[in-house]
C-alpha cells in the first residue's frame, strides 16, 4: 500500500482493515508518525507527537487483536487532539508559552471516549495562542500553513487539525470551535468539520458550563468518519450541563443510511448579516446547495435583513478572555500573541451593562434561530465569503473580495459561523468545490437544536451526490517516501 493511499483510507475502511488482520495497529501508527515527520517541516500542523505514547498503545491494540479480545469500532485507529484539550499524560500548551511545559493529568471527556472505542493518539494540533483567532500561527510553535498552497492560511483556530486531515497526517481530529474554530479551517483546507449541538459532547474544561459558546468536535474527510467521531465521543457527563438528559441519536446509521428530502424545506441564506460574498464562491455554494434538490427537497432563498451577531460575540468572548487570561498580562505580556492581547484590552473598556446586554441579546438570537425552523427543515450558507486569505494578513486586517476592501475579518469573512456558536445549533461544513485559485469552498448546513442525526444525514446525502474524497493536495515533500516505506518492509 502506496504512503498516500493508506493516508487516505477513511477511518471506518481502516477499523474494519485492522479488524480482520488486513493490516495492523503497529503498522498504520508507524506509517502515520513517518507522514508527520516529513511533513513536519512544511505544513507545521502538530506541537507535539506523542511518539512513544502512540507506539505503546499500537503495540497494546495488536495484543488485544491477538488475544482475540473485544474491539472498539476505532480500534488502531489515528487520531489528533487541538493543543487546547487536555490530554492525560502529552502536554496541553494551548498555543501558548505560558504553558508551554504543561502536562494535565487527566484526558478531557471527549479525549478519553475516543480511547475508550480503542483509537489511537499522535499528537497535539497546532492553534493560535488560547484559540482567540482564525490564523494559525502562536509564538510557541510559528505558523501552520494551508494544506493545498502555503501562501494561505490554515484558517483557525483548529488549523492544525485542519491540514492534518487535509494532508492525511490522521483520520481523525478534535478540534474546538468558539466562534467557527472547526468550521473555518475544515471550509479553508477542504475537509468536513462539525459544531454539534451545545451539549452533545460533553465540554469539561469549559469554565462557564451555563454560558459556554464553545464546542468540542471531529474534524474528518468524510462524514461517516465524523459520524463515527460524533458516536464515540457524544453522551451526557455531569461536567456539563447542557448535556445531561440528551436523548442518543444513532449518529452512525444517519451516515450510512441517510434516505432522501422528499418533502423537506431548505432556506439558502446566502447572506448572514454580511453584505458582500465573492461571486464564484456564492456561485459553487449555491450551485451545491440546490443538489438537495434532486433528493427531494424545496430550496427557498431567505434575505430578510439578518443583524450579524458578532459586535456582542466579541463582548462575551473578550470578556471571557480578559476574566480568564489578562492575569498573565503582566508577567508575560511581552511574549503573548499582539492581537491577543490588543483583544484582551478591548475587554477592559466593557462595562457590567454591556455584558449582560450581551448575554440578552444571545438569548434573543437563539430565539430568532429556532423561528426558522418553524418554516424550514434545514438552514444552508456558505461558510466562508472567500476562500482562505492570504498568509501575510492579520486578526485585524481588513478582508479584501474581488480587489474591494469590505470590513473586518470576523463580520466578512466568516459571518455565517459565530452566529450558531451563540445559539447552540447544529451546524457541518462541507467540501462543495474549487475556486479558480485552486482553494476549497465549503457548503455550511445547520439544522434544529438537538438534531445533530438530522445534519449528518444531510451531509452524508451531500457526499454521495458531489463526492470529494479523491481530491487531495499535492504535497511534494511526500516524493520518496514510498520507496522509503518500500525498502523498510
């Protein structure tokens, strides 16, 4: 088996390899540590590679195999977690040198459930420092790249995750996603990325249970993968609140059997509080977004002057930041990331007023959200109004459509995220095509609270009607290692 082929077998084809001896636990971690180091280099996608970790645990899988014990459906199986989810035992730096040399001692939930269903850690994904923003570049560890042209960003905050399942590096990724911190970088590099319904995974390390904005979730090349992700680590634990008493979904069976629309009621919403979008990329999202339409479903376009959220999403999220990080300002301030800091002294102008007129007006959203519902079925957007910005631009650069200079980052390049963040909705991007610059464009599907069943289904339709999986970048640096795996076996 070729280096790219494996790397891009999907993680069901490969449990189900590794579950009838096809090929071993040992095998497919030692191939995925040698893709990371030779691509280390270049792409940048991980902090740390918990090497001895993932061989120890390979080698305990292929025990289990032997010893003819009962396996998880992830048994041998890759994965990566974002440097901002504790992991027992690997160190959790968040993208920072504050805690560059820290080591928690315990997996986050949905780290341990990952394990639990017999998948593997690799390693830590890069993300900017404390994940306040879409670059993925942090003091700690440099910049991380676009898989498909170094020249663009990753996206972010969960860019690292992003490239490594863009570039094959693993099947299976954790991101987080505080304001389109999956979604962004999974639309930028081409690849599937869920925000489940708050609650659905469990997020133990959120400091505010109750107001918690921010989600833990899979990043795959296919949904199936991301189903299997979503089935392992979804399920209440007392640590969060909004998961308890959630009713399962068979998250799984939405992927493979997803049925058709018939009857169902789809807003195109290509517009969310933006005013500009590039016009091939509204053209490829639109076009992917009326393929429901042969599965049976009405396409209806919706404008009806939605208000972008994100002037009180900055309140809440900078308020969060300053509460829970501005105590390092003093002694660390001057090896912190700029934009983090100029972030965390915005918040200090907030007054108490503000915040809790922030916190009413979220409420008043996820109110305005649930209406649609009333009409339609699902929601569909772009994800993002552009493909992936160019590699010499900043948090507080002005984003620039078809050579027009349209207003900050978070309003217009990614409008159609943060709003689902507040909300708590159900909300998947999608690979729907190429832009003549060579870039991913994504399709974004959101669905009713608490039916995250209902979205996977929509995207596994998605899938079989505009299959993407045989595209992947051209990574040069990869020439040799075939011939290397070759001489070592």
């Amino acid at each position: 088996m070729s280096s790219d082929s494996q790397a891009y077998t999907s993680a069901s084809e490969l449990a189900e390899q590794i579950r009838s001896r096809q090929i071993s636990p040992i095998e497919v971690i030692e191939a995925a540590l040698r893709r990371i180091d030779t691509l280390q280099p270049t792409l940048n996608a991980f902090i740390t590679v918990a090497r001895d970790q993932a061989m120890d645990d390979a080698r305990k899988a292929e025990g289990a195999i032997a010893r003819g014990d009962d396996l998880g459906p992830l048994h041998g199986v890759p994965f990566s977690v974002k440097d901002l989810v504790n992991t027992r035992g690997v160190r959790t730096t968040m993208g920072s040198l504050i805690f560059e040399h820290n080591v928690p001692e315990r997996d986050a939930i949905a780290v341990a459930r990952l394990r639990a269903a017999g998948a593997i850690m690799i390693g830590k994904t890069t993300t900017p420092e404390f994940g306040h923003k879409p670059f993925t570049r942090a003091p700690l560890f440099g910049d991380t790249p676009n898989a498909w042209d170094r020249d663009r960003i990753a996206g972010g905050s969960s860019g690292g995750a992003a490239v490594a399942a863009a570039a094959g590096l693993a099947p299976l990724n954790v991101g987080t996603d505080g304001g389109g911190s999956i979604r962004i970088p999974a639309a930028a590099n081409g690849i599937v990325g869920l925000k489940a319904t708050l609650g659905t995974i469990p997020h133990d390390a959120a400091p505010d249970s109750f107001g918690a904005n921010i989600y833990v979730g899979p990043m795959t090349r296919t949904v199936t993968d991301t189903a299997l992700m979503l089935q392992a680590m979804a399920g209440p634990h007392p640590s969060d609140a909004h998961s308890l008493g959630r009713r399962r979904q068979d998250y799984v069976k939405a992927a493979n059997a997803p049925g058709d629309l018939e009857g169902k009621k789809i807003a195109w919403r290509p517009l969310l509080g933006n005013d500009v979008i590039d016009s091939e990329v509204l053209a490829i999202t639109h076009g992917a977004a009326r393929a429901f339409e042969e599965v049976g479903a009405t396409l209806i376009e919706v404008d009806d002057g939605f208000v972008t959220p994100e002037p009180f999403w900055r309140v809440l999220s900078q308020a969060a930041w300053r509460s829970r990080f501005g105590g390092y300002v003093d002694e660390w301030g001057d090896r912190m990331t700029p934009t983090f800091l100029r972030s965390i002294t915005e918040a200090s102008d907030y007054s108490a007023d503000e915040l809790q007129k922030a916190i009413y007006q979220r409420t008043e959203l996820f109110r305005e959200v649930q209406g649609w519902f009333d009409e339609f079925d699902l929601v569909m957007t772009p994800t993002l109004s552009r493909t992936a910005l160019e590699s010499d631009m900043d948090l507080y650069d002005p984003v620039v459509i078809e050579g027009r200079e349209v207003g900050i980052i978070r309003q217009n390049w990614y409008p159609y995220t943060h709003p689902f963040n507040l909300t708590g909705h159900p909300a998947i991007t999608l690979p729907a095509g190429f832009a003549g610059d060579g870039l991913p464009v994504a399709l974004q599907i959101v669905g009713r609270y608490a039916d995250d069943a209902a979205v996977i289904r929509a995207a596994a339709l998605f899938e079989q009607l505009r299959p993407w999986a045989d595209r992947t970048p051209d990574l040069p640096d990869l020439v040799g290692l075939d011939e290397e795996m070759d001489q070592k076996s």
